[in-house]
C-alpha cells in the first residue's frame, strides 16, 4: 500500500487508510428473509384440495360468481383479495367481519386505489374455514357488482374471460388480453427493443445508484452495506424502462452496468475520502486518476468495503439465477399464467 501513496503526491495521502472512514457498517438491519414458502405452500395445497384452486407460481386464484379472486404468497402469509365497490364495503364490512371473527379470521381490509377487499390466511389448521368464510363474502357482496369492475386493458365493461394481469386475477376481455400477450411474447421473443436506449437506461440507473450510495455515504457519513443489493436492481430497472430488448444481451448489459455501478462507486467514494482528507479539490484529485485508482481497487480497500461488495454480489447472484430478462424465462412465466385463464 505504502509504496502507492507515496508514489501518488508527495506522500501527502499516507495516512488515508488510517482514516478507516466508511468502516463500522451495522448489521442489524440485516433482515432478508425469504418468509415461510413451507407454510404458503400448505394453504394453497389445503385450499386447492377443499376448493379446487388453480395453483401455481406463487398465485392460486378461482372464479367465484363471476368474481375473480386472488390468492398471493406474501412474505409471512396468503393475501386474498376480489373486487368489491368501495360504498359496498363501507356499508357491509362491519357485518361481514363479524363472519370473520366467528372463524378467528383476520378482519378484512380495503384497497381504495384497486377497489379491493383484502384479507390474510396466515394458520394452515384453520385455513379452509377462514377462505370458505371469505368466498360467501364474496358470493354475497362481491359478486352482485363484479360487472362494476372494468378490464384494466381498455377500461370497458362486460368483460368475457378471467386472467392474469399484474399479478392480480382480473376480468378482461378475450381480445384485450390475446391481443396483449401475443405483443408481449413477441416483443420478448424477437429480441426487438431498442438496445442503444437499453444501455443508456442501464448507465443510467447504474450512475443514479452510485449517486444515491455516494450521498448516503457522505451524508450519513455511513455507508449501509444492505443498500448495495439495489445496484443490480437500478441497472436493470434503467434497462427494462428504456426498452432494452430481452435475451442475453440484456442480462450481460445489465450485469455489466451493475458492475460498473460498483466500480464508479468506488472510485468517487475514494476521490472524495482523499479531498475530504487533504483538503483538495476534487478537481486536483481528479487529476491524480491513475493513483486514485490504484488505491481505489486495492485489495486492502477492497477488503474495507467486503460489506458493500457482499450486498452486491448478492444482487448480481439474485439477478444471475433468477435471469429476469431471459426470453425463456419470462414466456415460460406467462405460459404458466396462461393456466389460469378461464371464459366467463
Ligand atoms: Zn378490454
């Protein structure tokens, strides 16, 4: 190490690495969890047994009356939840919760912005009591309205098919939601996309996180080594919403720019730790690049910053396995989806 400080500037930087600034990170708020899949996985299995669910890919879902309803694995519990106008459920919900309480069931919520009810199925023994509760809910003061609820594709009535859309079961229109997958399996497919935007929306996003970490880091005056995860993430969120196209020229330019995220990273938190600590310019030390690299991507500093760079490989890893913009990948998900789709 010594020898690239005093090589840098007159041996003014030889006391940087005792500054042991950006050290110290705290591990507490370390709470990654992938919630109980074992217990999920029990309530779909119970509920599809008792009440003949489609299942499948962390969604299980029914038509009820023409209403579709909705079952999704959250972190710790199976969150249901179905159209239902707002005024309907302001007026009933006091007394359908009590049919709630009667199967110790969790009390039933309200989503003002999708018009939904929701609840939560959390204990596996008392599962299939507490969703039949739910359905004659729903039969009752859902399903008279579900012709209120329009397809989200053009915002019409009189929907004809329940799907898949976002995640959610909704009605919609046959040629709404063909006329959509067929575009978007296309679209996946063909590699179409613009990838000069693609990559200017990954070094976007890629530089946005750098920013982020770097005034987090000087203003916090701490670095939070979790937040590192989310370099990957901006990279390929930058990616996705410039239109970059699918298929392994997506995954290496986002793996790519999530590197470089890190490395500009590195190499700005360097650039400030020494003008902070010198009372230089960020200019002058600028000047110095080739040096500022040299310290920069040290194994010593690199070692100072094992936390951050566990948290982003971490990110990569997830991205790398779970291969978001794989064109097999995401049709094989919507393959998947097209199970649930059923004619009203
Ligand atoms: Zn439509």
């Amino acid at each position: 190490m010594q020898r690239f400080l005093a090589w840098i500037s007159n041996g003014r930087l030889q006391c940087i690495w005792e500054l042991g600034i950006m050290n110290g990170q705290s591990v507490t708020n370390n709470k990654i969890s992938g919630g109980n899949v074992m217990s999920q996985a029990k309530i779909f299995k119970l509920l599809s047994e008792a009440y003949g669910l489609t299942w499948s890919g962390g969604i299980a879902a029914e038509v009820i009356d023409g209403c579709p309803v909705t079952l999704k694995e959250d972190r710790y519990y199976v969150q249901v939840s179905a159209y239902m106008p707002e005024r309907v459920y302001e007026a009933k919900h006091e007394i359908f919760n009590e049919q709630m309480k009667a199967v110790k069931g969790v009390k039933c919520g309200f989503d003002k912005k999708t018009s939904r009810i929701t609840t939560v199925l959390s204990q596996p023994n008392r599962v299939v009591e507490q969703y039949g509760a739910i359905r004659e809910i729903i039969k009752q003061y859902a399903a008279p309205y579900v012709e209120e609820d329009k397809c989200p594709y053009c915002g019409q009535g009189e929907c004809d098919m329940a799907a898949i859309y976002n995640d959610q079961y909704r009605r919609v229109h046959v040629r709404c939601h063909q006329y959509h997958t067929d575009r978007t399996r296309d679209v996946v497919l063909s590699g179409q996309g613009n990838l000069a935007m693609g990559i200017i929306g990954a070094l976007a996003g890629a530089v946005l996180f750098m920013a982020i970490a770097l005034a987090i880091g000087i203003f916090a005056e701490r670095s939070y080594g979790w937040f590192f995860v989310l370099a990957t993430f901006a990279a390929l969120g930058g990616y996705k919403l410039f239109h970059g196209p699918y298929g392994r020229t997506g995954m290496v330019t986002v793996t790519l720019c999530s590197i470089l995220s890190m490395v500009l990273y590195l190499f700005c938190e360097m650039v400030y730790l020494i003008a902070q600590y010198y009372e230089l310019t960020i200019g002058e030390v600028l000047k110095q690049w080739p040096a500022v690299i040299q310290i920069a991507f040290s194994p010593d500093n690199l070692a100072e910053s094992w936390f951050q760079l566990i948290f982003f490989l971490g990110g990569l890893a997830w991205f790398l396995i779970k291969r978001p913009l794989s064109k097999q990948k995401v049709v094989g998900t919507m393959d998947v989806m097209d199970d649930f789709n059923r004619a009203l």
